[in-house]
C-alpha cells in the first residue's frame, strides 16, 4: 500500500498551487498562472520539461535559480521576485511574481502621448534594476523589451525578467558564451575575446534609443551586416525623428554605446548623467522639451515592435519543428531559430528624410 500511495503521489507544486491558464510558452517551459491554495495569492510558475533539458540547460537552469533566489533575498521593487522552487520526477517549478501590465514596449505604443520624460522615467527603472545585479556581479546578458514588464496595467512600476541567459562574474575572469539577442548584442560579445558587466551597458543604450524614437540603432536584414554595425558602432541619430530630443539625452547614449568596454558608462555613470538624474519632470521651463510630444515615435514603435512579433512567431514555428526532428540543445535551437526568423522578418527602422 505504501508503494501504491508514494506512486500517486501529487506533483509537489500542483499540492499547494491551483494552475490556471497558460501566459507563455518556449522551447523548454510553459509559463502558468498559480494560485496559491493557502492565502489564495496569484503568482507565475515556470514549469520547465526536466526530459528535454540537456547537460548544459540544467546547469544552466541551476544558475538562473542561484541567480533569482540571491536576488529575491533583496526584494527589490525592479527585479521579478522568486518565491519558491519545486522538483518533480517530469518537471522543474519556479513560482515567480506575477506582472500583470504586459511589456513595457507595447504598453509606450498605445500611448496617444508620449514623451522624453516618460522615456526616461521607464529606463532609469531599468538601469537601476541593473546596477543593483552589477554591484553583485551578476551579468543580465538578455536585456530586451520581452524581458521588462509591468507590474500591473495601473502602475508604471517596471520589473526586469528573466535570467536565463545570466551569469556570475568571477575575480580575474571573462565570460565568453556567445550569446544575448542580435540587435542588442555587444560588440565584445560578437568578437572572439573575453567580455564583462559592460555588455549589459550596451543592450542598455540599444534599449534607450529605441524609447526615444521608437526604432533601433543597429538594424540590417541580414544578421552578418547587422554585427559588423554594432562592431563599429555604426549609428546615426536619424532625422527628422531625434531633432524632436534633448541634446542631454543623445549626449547619454553615445556614452552608453561605446565599442571599448573600458570606456563605456557604468550603470551608477549613467544613473548620474545629468539627463538622466534630472528630477521633477516638465516642472520648470528648462525642462519644457522633456515634456513635448515625440512625434513620429508611435508610428516607429509599432512598425517595430510588429516585426518584433512577427520574429518571435516565426522562431516558435522554428523552435517546435527542432524540437520534432530531434533537435533538443538549446545553444542549436535557439540560433537556427533566430536565423530564421531574421531572413522572413521585414523591415523595421525608418529611412533618413
């Protein structure tokens, strides 16, 4: 009897959390909403397929782990809070915060009005999420819109996501994996050589001037040409879009985006810029431009944040086609994946007028 009832046992999460409906879904994990059976509190498991991981994912699945738990110690209120892990004989659990407002990307292109100072009250959210992993050695290596969400469609608290791609900064070390998204990548990364904390820097000015005109600075339909771009830091602040931008704004990013990592900003350097340190708003004249409408952004945001989902749909289609013919290393996966679907995504960035 006792054989019997350890046989049907309850999976250990499904014990103490009512799943409901699906909110994501990869190559690896389904992402669920949970309901806690005890306080009834609402949360998002990541429920991870153990049979599907190969040596290198759940090593790398035990890193994300230390990673969050070490950062959850801290509760920080721009940093996804992990609660609780679970293992079972099929599946892996993390029960995570749950962010109900969606990416912060598709909340700015709904917008009617959007302005510099809406901009910069989004990235310094971010960038502080940032330095508070840096100051702890942690190296994000993902920075991308799919990975900043909203807390809840009422507030503009910004929570940073998933740390998959993370890593811990040893004394004396480089990282070297190659990996990240293309269009945020860092220069160091591309090349053979080792790279650091700085790379985060770099996905962090992609992601800056994307919110202040609403398309990338690196853009190339085909991936080689786009690296060799970001090698050489090959960017112009196109017009008529970035006439409509503080010079203060523009004067940050290229401090962000600098090809020698030993020049680039750190994130307390760009907490500190002027532009970014300025407080209050539109309240004074000085700052009137800040609060002007930045025309054409919304027009450019949705042309690419449309491309930026027509990528992800065609990496899924990619990602279940691997995943039939055989094809389980996540390293393979994802980059046969991203290169199909950056030969079938169409244009994003606008032309110079």
């Amino acid at each position: 009897m006792a054989f019997v009832m350890k046989f049907f046992r309850k999976d250990p999460c499904v014990e103490n959390y009512q799943l409901g409906r699906v909110l994501g879904q990869g190559s690896f994990a389904t992402v669920k909403r949970a309901t806690d059976k005890k306080d009834k509190s609402v949360w998002a498991v990541k429920i991870i397929r153990k049979k599907a991981l190969g040596p290198e994912d759940q090593e790398a699945l035990e890193k994300e782990v230390s990673i969050m738990q070490e950062l959850s110690a801290l509760k920080h209120p721009h940093i996804v809070y992990l609660k609780e892990v679970y293992d079972s004989a099929d599946n892996f659990y993390m029960v995570m915060e749950l962010c109900q407002g969606g990416e912060v990307f598709d909340r700015i292109v709904k917008k009617e009005k959007y302005t510099e100072v809406e901009a910069r009250d989004a990235l310094k959210q971010i960038v502080e999420a940032i330095r508070v992993c840096h100051s702890r050695g942690i190296v994000h290596r993902d920075l991308k819109p799919e990975n900043l969400l909203y807390v809840s469609p009422e507030s503009d608290e910004i929570k940073l996501a998933d740390f998959g791609l993370a890593n811990i900064l040893q004394p004396n070390s480089a990282l070297a994996t190659a990996c990240g998204t293309p269009g945020y990548v860092a220069p160091e990364v591309i090349g053979s050589a080792g790279y650091n904390k700085e790379v985060d820097i770099w996905s962090l000015g992609v992601i800056a001037y994307i919110l202040l005109c609403g398309f990338p600075p690196f853009y190339d339909e085909n991936q080689g040409k786009l690296f060799k771009k970001i090698q050489r830091c090959q960017y112009t602040f196109t017009r008529p879009y970035w006439d409509q931008v503080s010079d203060g704004a523009k004067k940050m990013i290229t401090t962000m985006l600098v090809v020698d990592p030993a020049k680039r900003a750190t994130a307390q350097g760009v907490l500190d810029d002027p532009w970014m340190a300025a407080d209050g708003g539109a309240k004074d004249a000085k700052d009137a431009e800040g609060a002007r409408h930045l025309d054409g952004f919304r027009e450019n945001m949705a042309r690419y944040n449309a491309r930026r989902k027509f990528k992800a749909g065609i990496m899924s289609m990619q990602i279940v086609s691997f995943l039939q013919n055989g094809a389980l290393h996540s390293a393979t996966l994802r980059a046969k994946a991203e290169k199909a679907a950056e030969d079938a995504a169409p244009e994003a960035a606008p032309k110079e007028a």
